[in-house]
C-alpha cells in the first residue's frame, strides 16, 4: 500500500514582519517636524529685525573700528615748476640732396655710407674723357676766333690808310669793321663755352656741400647718370646735418590757450629762456638742453596741434633723425597755487579725490579737480582750501567717517620750492614766437 510523501514546511523568514504603521503615530511626527520649522523661522526674522531696526536707529555697533594712526599734508599756497612733456620726432637741422650735374658714367664712390663726412670731402668720381675731350675743342674754337679777330683787325687798319688814296671803297671799310665786331663776340662765346667746359669737368668731381651724416647711395658705380633727361633721377646721395639738431613736438590748442591765459594773469611765470630737457626711448636724459626758436604759428586742423621747435647740440652724433623722444619744457612756474603729493590722490570713476582730516579727526573724502602733473606733485585747480589737512597713507583702509589719529607732521608743510631752471617743465601757451 503506498503512502503519499508530506509536504515540505516553509523555513521561517530571519526578519520578522514590519509592522504596519499606526495612523495616530504618524500624525503626530508630521506636526512636530511642521513645528520645529515654524520655530526656526520665527527666530531667523526676529534676528534679521533686531539687527535691521538697530541700524536704522544709528545705534552703535558692538564693536568701535580701530583709529588709524595717519600723516598729513598741510595745504598751503606755493609755487612749483610746471612740469609737462611731449612726444616729440628729431630733425635734421639741415637736409641737402647731393645730385649729379653733368650726364657721365658713375666711376668710383669714395665716402663711407651711414657716417660722417666733411664739407668739401670728394664723394663721387665721375667719367672725365668726354668732358676733357669738349674742353678740347671749345680752347679751340676760341683760337679761331681770335685768328679771325685778328685778320679783321688788320684789314680794318689798312683800309683805313687806303681809303684817303680812293684805293678802298668805304663799303669795303665797314665790312671789315663789321667782320670784326663778329670776330670780337665769337672769342667771348669761345670764352663762355670754355668756361662752361671748365664747370662741367669740375662737377665730375662730386663733393658734399655741408658736414653731416651721408644717407645710403642712390646709385651704384657704373650708372649712367643722363642729365639731359628731365626724367631721370640724378639724386646720388643725401647728407643731414645733426649737429645741431632740431627736436620738434606738438603742443596741443588747449594747453596754448590755457597756458596763456594763466600767463595774462599772472599765475604763470616764465623764464627768459625756455629748454627742454629729451628724453629717450630707453628711458634715459639726453646730456645736452635745448634751446626753444620757434612756435608755428598756424594751428593744424586736422590735428588741432601747433608745432614747436628747439634747437640742441649733438656733438657725440646719438640723436638721429626720425628718432621719437619725450620733450619736457624747463622755466615754466606757477604761482601761489595749491599742489599735494601724488600719492595722497585717489583716482574714481566719478573724478580725483582726497581723504582730509577734519575737526573731529575723522576721514572725510574731498573731490577735487586737478591740473598739472609736476615732480611728485598734483597741482589742485579747486576742490581745496589753504590749511586742509590731506591724508597720506592708509587711505584703501580709511571709509568716510572713520576715527584717525593724526601723527606728528613728517612731511614738509607746503610743496617744495621752485626747481632750478634745470628741473621739468611744462610746455606753455606763452612760448615765444620767432
């Protein structure tokens, strides 16, 4: 009789069943967290009101901003040097093209290009042959002519003697009279034409008109040069004179007019004679000063500039031309104007201002409007009064208000006095006219 196998229990689960969540128990969870919010909430706006209402009220902050111990610079009336530079170009002083005179055949150069010759050194060869050949013939033809001068001279003579006898008629006379006078012209032609030979054998022999710097040769030995033909270039060479040399700079319309009418009242002072002082690209001083000897007079329109020019030795040959330098004007002051140290100024998108110390020794910024830039000084057009007292240091650590405590002055009272005439200057409206 077969039994019936039975059947396998189920292994019993290692967790035991999550019990269902009670509907009371999760109600009172929601509202407890809901709470808390609410709590953290009310705390953070009441914050944010005391703080909010605490300001508006001007109450004091919990914790004073330290005084900062500062230097100043009392303001006082000075005079200063102006001091203004300009981008200026050298000039030679004088610019002579060495051409050939006379057609020829270029023979030999005998200076050196890029350095310096001497008035009067020879330059150039050029070919003699044709040139000798036609003085030649022109010594020549002035023999003719003084043979025929001659011929005509004796004829006239005998028949001066033969006309009394009625051997001569007198129109016979007056021919040989008039042969003569032909004669007579012809050998001051011949004369002409041979001294003109002369010239043209002279000008074979090409030499520099002034003492400069010779330019690269424009034309290489065995050039024809052709005279003759208006279009061909004769150009040989070019000399520039550099000693002296001129230093040119534009001065804008603005600064002529602004500086004139300080002059007309008495608050620009200018020397006798103004220099400048050349400034090289790399940042070096020229040794030598130059004199200021002319100041166009025609303001250019398309630049609105007006050109001033001065005049400077250049003995060791270091200026070029062509070259860019920075021209500072010297012998320029301005008088009883108000200046402070460069570093005591603060640049702002809305303008210049300075922090001063005020009465109740608290930092209070000042606009002011600024003119010109000299030695380490700004001179204030207005914005000041003589006796502000103009911070100098601290002044990214100072905002309005702040509590200072003003050291011992260190620094002079007043801008220093006038530069000698060696010291910068600015170029002027009032520079003298040529």
């Amino acid at each position: 009789m077969s039994q019936t196998a039975a059947p396998t229990p189920k292994p019993a689960s290692a967790h035991p069943p999550r019990p269902a969540p009670n509907p009371e128990t999760r109600g009172r969870v929601g509202w407890w967290t809901l709470f808390a919010l609410s709590f953290l909430i009310a705390g953070a706006v009441a914050l944010y009101y005391f703080k909010y209402h605490q300001t508006a009220s001007g109450a004091p902050p919990h914790h004073a901003p330290p005084t900062i111990p500062v230097h100043v610079f009392t303001v006082t009336p000075t005079t200063v040097p102006v001091e203004l530079s300009y981008l200026g170009q050298t000039e030679s002083s004088k610019s002579v093209e060495v051409r050939a005179r006379v057609a020829a055949y270029l023979q030999k150069r005998l200076f050196e290009e890029g350095y310096a010759v001497t008035e009067g050194q020879t330059l150039f060869l050029l070919e003699r042959t044709n040139l000798e050949s036609q003085l030649s013939l022109e010594n020549a033809a002035l023999l003719q002519a003084q043979a025929r001068n001659e011929q005509a001279r004796k004829q006239v003579e005998r028949y001066k003697s033969l006309i009394s006898k009625d051997v001569v008629t007198l129109k016979e006379l007056e021919d040989w009279e008039t042969t003569l006078a032909v004669s007579a012209a012809d050998i001051l032609a011949a004369r002409a034409r041979i001294q003109k030979a002369e010239l043209d054998l002279s000008y074979t022999i090409v030499k520099a008109p002034i003492t400069g710097i010779a330019g690269k040769a424009m034309k290489d030995v065995g050039s024809y040069l052709d005279t003759m033909n208006p279009a061909a270039d004769s150009l040989l060479a070019v000399i520039r004179k550099v000693d002296p040399i001129y230093v040119q700079f534009p001065v804008s319309e603005r600064d002529l007019i602004q500086n004139q009418l300080l002059a007309d009242a008495g608050t620009m002072f200018k020397n006798k004679a103004l220099k400048i002082r050349v400034r090289l690209a790399d940042g070096s001083i020229y040794s030598q000063l130059g004199t200021i000897d002319f100041v166009d007079s025609y303001v250019d329109p398309a630049t609105g500039t007006a050109l001033i020019r001065a005049t400077l030795a250049n003995s060791d040959l270091l200026l070029r031309p062509g070259q860019f330098v920075r021209a500072e004007v010297l012998g320029l002051e301005r008088k009883n104007v108000l200046a402070v140290p460069q570093s005591a100024v603060l640049q702002t998108p809305k303008g210049a201002i300075v922090m001063l110390a005020n009465a109740h020794n608290q930092a209070e910024p000042r606009p002011v409007v600024l003119g010109e830039w000299t030695t380490s000084y700004w001179i204030v057009n207005s914005g000041l009064n003589p006796g502000d007292r103009v911070i100098l240091d601290h002044l990214v650590m100072l905002p309005p208000g702040s509590p200072i405590a003003v050291l011992p002055e260190s620094h002079p009272t007043s801008t220093p006095a006038p530069a000698p005439t060696s010291a910068p200057a600015s170029p002027p409206a009032s520079l003298p006219a040529k």
